[in-house]
C-alpha cells in the first residue's frame, strides 16, 4: 500500500479523533441503541435507525483512521537541518508578484489540508510548484485564472 505523508500535528490529530471515537462517541451510541431497543417495535423505531446509522458512521471512520495510521509516514520537519529548500512540512511565506500580496502557506498531507488556516495539500498545484525551490526563486504556477508568478521570500521548518 502507498505511504501518505503527514505531519507529525497531523498524525497527532488523528489518534486524538481516533481516541474519541472509541473511548466516547462509540459508547454513547452503545448506550443510544440499547435506549431505543426498550421502546418497543424496531421496525417503527426511529430512535434505533438513527443510532444504529450513527453507528456505521462512526464505526467507518474509525476504520478509515485506523487505515490512514498504519499507512502514514510521519515526517517531523523540525528535525530537519533548514537549507532553504521547500519540502513537505515547510512553511512558505511567498509574494504574488502581479499583486504585491504576500501569503504564507504550510505544505502538509491531504487530511490535514485546510486553505483557510493556510495549510495547503502537498498535491495542490501551489504545493506542486513550490516543492523544491528555493528562498529568491521565482516560481510560475498554472491556475484555473491563468498563470501567477510567485517569489518565495522565506522558507522555515517549524
């Protein structure tokens, strides 16, 4: 099976959701589905269908955690000797050279992916084009609104 990359924040959010699931949303629903169980007739018990959907909802992501786990590689950036280059893990403060802005994006694994909190996938095409550049290179990246050019301004492994 293929490794996926992930931080170590990113696998530590995972086992803790992990940790949820088992130790408090799965006995709740435990608890839920023998609750609706004492009311009587199941085939017209809405109680019990909806708990019992709860229960596949939860039991599938504890799955798909449990599978995610076992097939990440953690990779832990601050251990690493900074030398300017991008690499899965960094953070990037970059400068749109149309428009002046500046943005600073972290390159982490798809499940921790969030462009709000400016954590961006290492399989975007912003990560894409960055990865392996360096500080004071300029980078083209190919967007759905055309071509940007970029240069990166700092490149840290925190």
């Amino acid at each position: 099976m293929k490794q996926i990359p992930m931080t170590l924040r990113g696998a530590e959010k995972l086992r803790e959701e992990l940790d949820f699931l088992k130790t408090v949303r799965r006995p709740k629903i435990i608890s839920d589905i023998a609750d609706a169980r004492e009311h009587g007739d199941l085939k017209e018990n809405a109680e019990y269908h909806a708990a019992r959907e709860q229960q596949g909802f939860c039991e599938g992501r504890i799955q798909e955690i449990e599978a995610k786990l076992s097939n990440c590689q953690v990779i832990d950036i601050t251990k690493m000797p900074n030398n300017g280059r991008v690499i899965f893990g960094a953070t990037v403060k970059v400068q749109n050279l149309d428009t002046d802005d500046e943005q600073t994006y972290r390159i982490v694994g798809d499940d921790e992916a969030d462009f709000k909190q400016n954590l961006i996938s290492v399989n975007s095409p912003i990560a894409r084009g960055l990865i392996g550049k360096e500080k004071d290179d300029v980078v083209v990246i190919r967007t759905p609104g055309g071509d940007v050019e970029f240069e990166i301004l700092d490149v840290d492994y925190l």
